[in-house]
C-alpha cells in the first residue's frame, strides 16, 4: 500500500533527475578540436553549415575555400580583445592571401550595420560570415572570444587557439601549413 | 442635415489616427527589453548589462525611433539575431519542455482537485439522511439532556 502510494514520485523525481542530466549534458563545452589538435592529429571540422555572408546576400562555407590555408577568426566589435586582436588579423590575411590562403572572419551575435562599421573601421579585406545567434561557433567548442582555428589546405582542422592570437602563435603556425600542398 | 453629415465625417476623420495608434501602439524600448535574450548572457535583457546587451539595446532604440511597432522590431531582431533572440522558447528540441513541464504541471493539478473534490463529495452525508449513525444520536441527545438539566 506505502509503495502504491509512493510510485509516482518516484517515478517523476527520475524524470526531473534525467531532464537536469540532459540539459547538463547539451549545454557542456566540447573539447574534442582542443585535444585533438594538441596531440598534432587533423581533424574534420565540427560542421560545415552554410552561414549568412556579412555585408552581400546569399550564405557562405568554410568548405568553400577548401584547397587554402584558411586562419578562421571568431570576433565581435562588442569584444575589446577581438578588436585589440582585429589589426594582427588583417595583417595575418595580407600574408596568406599573397600564399594561398585567406583569413575567413566569423562574427558573431551581432547585427550586421555594428560589424560593417567595424569591418570599415579596422579596413578589413578578409570575407566574414554571419553566426547570427553563436550556435556555429558552439559547434567548435568555443569558450570565449575572440578564437581562431587554422584549417589546412584538405580542409582538416589543424590548430585551435581558444584566446587572442599573438604574432609568434601565427609565424609558427602557419608558415609550415603553407608549405603543404593541397 | 448635411451639416450633420460633414460634422459626423469630420470627427470620423479626427478620430481615425488616434484609433489606428490604438490599434498598433509604440514601442518603448522597456516593454520590450523584458521580452528579448541578451544573446551572451543568456539572461533577459532587462537585466543584462554586458557590451551585446548594450548593443542589442541600441538596435532596438534605433528601430524604434524609426517608428517600427512592438512586433516589426520583434520580427527584426530575429532577422539580425536569429529566434533565440526573443525570450520565448521555440517549440522544438530540449526548449519544448519549457512548453510541456508547466502544461503537464497544469493538467496534474487540475486532475488532483477534480479527484479531492470528488473525494470530498462522497464523504460528505446526503441531504435528507441523517449526519449520525444511531448510537451517536443517542449518545448526543444524552448529553445535551444533561445540559439542560
């Protein structure tokens, strides 16, 4: 008679224990990229969603730039380090479109006018898509801002740096993805 | 009779604008900040002050002060930002639970009071049959007759 009475409580307190664990379980960080890459192993991109194209119509892949070295770089005029960070970018961009590569930009939860006027403001040349609400960038693990991710030239993740990039992180990076043939 | 004419015609003309802003009032950037996610902080934005809050702020005032109602600057933040910008939960994936725990939650509550409710009325007697069994007529009669002794 006491366990009658006691089921549904039970059985709605394993429910509830099993909502909380799956909402933990989505919500979580994913390292896989982090470390995959440490380890110096290449892997496939976590996904290749066509994203919207900052400033033009239609939508754009990083998969469209297979054959280059590609440094995609998450950034946000709302985040001071990403500006900070914006002029070694461009920079980096100079260099590897003179080389095969290009750097792709990823901004993120922003409306289009604000990153135009950012993108005039630091002169950039390099292609941005549009990751309207971060559900791209959460794909890849991402933690904070900025973040770059060098993807070589078959279109294989090959490095990740989870903060600002730094001009040795960039000359020791890329140069020798440069180097490899498609 | 035609003066009653251009008089009726001339307040109906008055009074159009002033039904049309009933019909679609202005928007104000405080009754729809409550409604709308900052998108970093994951909180509403009423109570959010981080840099995209500010931001997303200042789209909303811009659009407003473009004269755009409630819902065209509802419609154009999920153009810029995506749904996940209003605070609503769309209606798939792990966000339909927020629709379905408060529904369950409701049809379990409205079960549990028709089942007490209809627990209390078969407890309670039925008018014309008496409320005591005999002993404990008798023993209530007893005692009263003491009383007014």
């Amino acid at each position: 008679m006491r366990a009658r009475a006691y089921w549904p409580v039970t059985v709605a307190a394993a429910l509830l224990v099993g909502l909380l664990a799956y909402g933990l379980t989505t919500t979580g960080a994913d390292t896989t990229l982090d470390s995959a890459t440490a380890k110096g192993e290449r892997v496939d991109p976590p996904t290749a969603a066509s994203l919207p194209v900052l400033g033009g119509s239609g939508s754009g892949s990083l998969a469209d730039y297979r054959g280059k070295v590609v440094l995609v770089n998450v950034w946000a005029s709302w985040c001071a380090p990403c500006r900070d960070e914006l002029p070694l970018i461009q920079k980096a961009h100079k260099m590897l479109s003179a080389r095969g590569g290009t750097v792709v930009g990823i901004d993120v939860k922003e409306n289009s006018g604000a990153a135009l006027e950012a993108v005039d403001e630091f002169g950039l040349t390099f292609p941005n898509l549009r990751d309207r609400d971060g559900s791209f960038v959460r794909e890849w693990g991402q933690t904070g801002y900025p973040e770059n991710y060098v993807i070589d030239r078959e279109g294989r993740v090959a490095a990740v740096r989870r903060f600002p990039v730094t001009q040795k992180w960039l000359d020791e990076t890329l140069p020798p993805l440069l180097e490899e043939s498609a | 009779m035609t003066r009653a004419l251009l008089t009726a015609l001339l307040a109906l003309l008055l009074l159009a604008p002033a039904a049309a802003a009933a019909a679609a009032p202005r928007a104000s950037l405080t009754d729809i900040e409550d409604e709308v996610m900052c998108l970093e902080c994951g909180t509403a934005l009423n109570v959010s002050n981080s840099e995209v809050a500010d931001q997303e702020r200042e789209f909303i005032a811009v659009l407003i002060a473009q004269g755009m109602t409630k819902r065209q600057v509802k419609d154009a933040l999920v153009a810029e930002y995506g749904p996940r910008v209003l605070a609503e939960p769309s209606d798939d994936g792990f966000e339909l639970t927020a629709w379905l725990v408060p529904l369950l939650g409701a049809l379990g509550a409205l079960a549990l009071v028709t089942f007490t409710a209809r627990r209390w009325r078969g407890a309670r007697p039925v008018d014309g049959e008496p409320a005591l069994d005999a002993e404990d007529a008798r023993r209530l009669d007893a005692e009263l007759a003491a009383f007014d002794r």
